[in-house]
C-alpha cells in the first residue's frame, strides 16, 4: 500500500523531470484494450 500525494503544479512538475517518474498512460491503455481478449495475460517486469 502506498501514500496518495497531490503536490501542486510545481511540485509536480519538478517530479516529472526528474528520474524517478514512470509515465504508465500507454501500459493503461494497452491494457484496457486487450481486456476480454486472447491477449489479456500481461507480464509488466522493471
């Protein structure tokens, strides 16, 4: 379980620069398109 943080705009600004952030808008939309279908065992490794 982790901590919900909402930091303003320059907080999170600063976050997306940095090395730290992972943008997970395209796994989400791939995932969202391969519900219900053949394809929808997803191994997502870092």
């Amino acid at each position: 379980m982790g901590i919900y943080l909402n930091p303003g705009a320059e907080q999170f600004e600063e976050i997306v620069r940095s090395e730290i952030y992972v943008d997970k808008t395209g796994l989400l939309r791939y995932t969202n398109s391969v519900v219900n279908t053949m394809q929808k065992y997803i191994c997502v490794s870092l």
